[in-house]
C-alpha cells in the first residue's frame, strides 16, 4: 500500500466530471489554484498541538480503532451536505429507518436515489441526522436532550434514549453546506417542502425560484458561524457512540460557542477512524492578519474559508489544537487530515452574509471540490 507522508506534500482537489486542477506545496504551505486561476494559500501544520488540558486517557482501551492505514483520501465524493435537527445523538442504524413521524432523512433520500426524479450524478449530497434541537420543541426538552446526549455510551449499553418529545413533529430545521445556509423551519412530512428544499436549493437542473415557497416554508438564513459535527452513531459503530459524546463535551467546553455550533451527526463514514469530526467555516470567516502574513483586506479571510475539514483519530487531547489551528488560523492539520470539501471564492461571486441572491448561493455548491491526497 502506498505510504503518504504526513508533511502533506501534495494535496489535489478533484472536480466533478474529472477536471482537475493540481495543488502543490511548499514548506508549510498548499499552494490551490482554481479553475479561475486565483491562487490561496492552504497553510498545514503536520502534528496536532500539544494540548493543555487535563484530558487523560478517555479513550478505552478495547476501541478498536485504526491507527495502521493512513486515513488520507477516506471521505466520500460530494457537493454538499444536508443537516438535519433531531434533537436526538443517536439513530437507528440506518437513518432513513428512525420511527416516528416525518422522517425528514427518509424522505430526501428517496427523492435524491439512482432512478429518482430528483437523482443529480453532478451534486451528489450527504445528508445526516443531527442533535441540534428542533427548533419546535420545548426549552425543557431541548436541556434534557442536551443533557443526554453529551453521556457517552457504556460498554454492552443500550442505545441512548431516542426521544420521541420532538415538539411540534411538523417543523424542524436543517443546515446546508458548502451554501451555509439555516432553514428555521420545514415539515419533514410535507412532500411539497421536501420538493420546494430539492429543487431550489441542491438540484442542478432546477429552474424553480426559491422565492415561491410552499405554505409554512420558512425563508433560509446565512450561516455565518463555525459548525462542528462529530460523528456519534453509536447505534452504527459503538467507536463513534463513545468517542463522540467526549468530543462533543470537549469542544463545547473550550470553543467560542458565541462564534461556534458544535453537534453529533449520524453516520458519516469511516468509523475505524474514530473520532471523526467535519468543520465547516464559513467564506465570511476571517483571521488575525497577522496569520496570512499580508495586511490588506483581502488576506484577513481564513485560507479556508468556504471550507469542510474533515478529521480523524481526534481525541479530547486534539481539541484545543484543532480550535486553534484549524479555526483561529486557517491551518490544516496533517495528522487528522481526512480529505474536505472548499468551494472557489472569485471576485465575480464575493461572499456577503447578508445576500439574498441564490444564484450566488448554488454557484457555491456548483464550484466545490474535493480536497484530496494524491
């Protein structure tokens, strides 16, 4: 098997369609090119920062996690990812299984498969449950899940409680990337919003406006925070149902939560590499000027913003690294590194949080890439 280097000599974002456009680094740096040759540099440090924490060893020791393979080039092709509130930390094992009423995931996979109307082979989507509470349910509720869901899962345990209090079950809400955007309120049994989110939003061949909403479908909002999502499908694999939660405690404990979304998601693969982690950073996010070593405007953005980092093997003792690096300077780390997902920033499409054109919006997903090792 090849052996890649952890210096992450060369990284190459694979397009849609195989164009591809080369990445080539130098020292500590990724030089990216994009298909408008505008150049950005992808700052990578090798080893995750020794963190100060009193973290001890958290993980137990029975986990059966991959420390041999090397975990670059691991994740999935895709465009864009879907989001979905459940309030809930775990699923059945297949997410499109989970009881109950309006289930949301159910329904979009249905729509999106091979041979379905809305099956798009040029935007591909993942799409995954979340415990990000239903914005429906009761305040009281939403402490209790959130309470529950930051217990890891024993050994030989039961699956944590699903909870079946999901407020009004005909709303929740779900976050879309790389368009960064929040949509406060959807049925997950009405088959028109599934259509109106499909069509308007994720498909490429869609000429329906997303200003004529369906009945109760509320208009989206920019994304202007971080959104952490750690894997925590214990149902799934129990690696994920135990790392998770002590991530999930972890990142809640030390990020910035007045610039930071931190959630579990169901299955996103790769569980061998657990705890695995995606962070999204918006294109409005910006850094001290002092780490893109330029003093204009144009270099406070983050090297990667409009990105989705994926990372694996993390462990509490990584979080704070992560939080600093990766977050606060744009840095890759080389030891996590999965793969990830940016799209193109130009001057033709300049990022503005509180825009209302959607052309510019699906152009986002249009023009992501994957982030790959070679």
């Amino acid at each position: 098997m090849k052996k890649y280097s952890n210096t992450l000599a060369t990284l190459e974002p694979v397009f849609r369609k195989s164009s591809r456009v080369s990445w080539r680094s130098s020292l500590s740096k990724v030089q990216s090119t994009s298909a408008a040759s505008r150049t950005t540099a992808l700052p990578v440090t090798n080893n995750a920062p020794t963190s100060s924490c009193d973290c001890g060893n958290q993980i137990p020791s029975d986990l059966d996690i991959d420390h041999s393979r090397p975990m670059a080039n691991t994740i999935a092709s895709y465009n864009q990812h879907v989001v979905i509130s459940t309030g809930k930390s775990d699923w059945a094992s297949r997410i499109e299984d989970e009881e109950g009423p309006g289930n949301m995931a159910r329904a979009m996979k249905g729509m999106l498969k091979r041979g379905a109307e809305w099956h798009d082979p040029d935007r591909t989507s993942l799409i995954s449950n979340s415990s990000f509470a239903d914005p429906s349910a009761s305040s009281q509720a939403q402490e209790k899940r959130a309470e529950a869901a930051s217990t890891p899962h024993a050994k030989d345990s039961q699956p944590l409680q699903r909870f079946v209090d999901r407020g009004d079950a005909n709303s929740t809400s779900l976050k879309l990337f790389p368009q960064f955007l929040d949509f406060p309120n959807i049925s997950p049994g009405d088959p028109e919003h599934h259509r109106h989110f499909i069509s308007s939003y994720l498909s490429s061949r869609s000429t329906t406006s997303p200003w004529q909403c369906p009945p109760g479908f509320t208009f989206p909002r920019p994304i202007d925070k971080i959104t952490i999502l750690i894997c925590s499908h214990n149902t799934r694999d129990r690696r994920c149902g135990v790392i998770g939660p002590l991530l999930y405690q972890s990142f809640i404990k030390y990020a910035d939560l007045k610039t930071t979304d931190v959630g579990m998601v169901s299955h996103v693969g790769g569980h061998a590499f657990a705890g695995n982690v995606i962070i999204y950073i918006p294109p409005g996010h910006k850094v001290p000027p002092s780490e893109t070593g330029e003093k204009d405007h144009d270099t406070e953005l983050s090297p990667l913003a409009g990105s989705g980092v994926w990372y694996g093997r993390v462990e509490p003792k990584h979080v704070q690294g992560i939080l600093e690096e990766t977050v606060q300077k744009g840095k890759i780390i080389g030891e996590l590194w999965r793969g990830g997902l940016q799209i193109q920033h130009s001057t033709e499409m300049p990022y503005d949080s509180q825009s209302t054109s959607f052309e510019d919006w699906k152009k986002r997903a249009a023009t992501a890439q994957m982030i790959r090792l070679p």
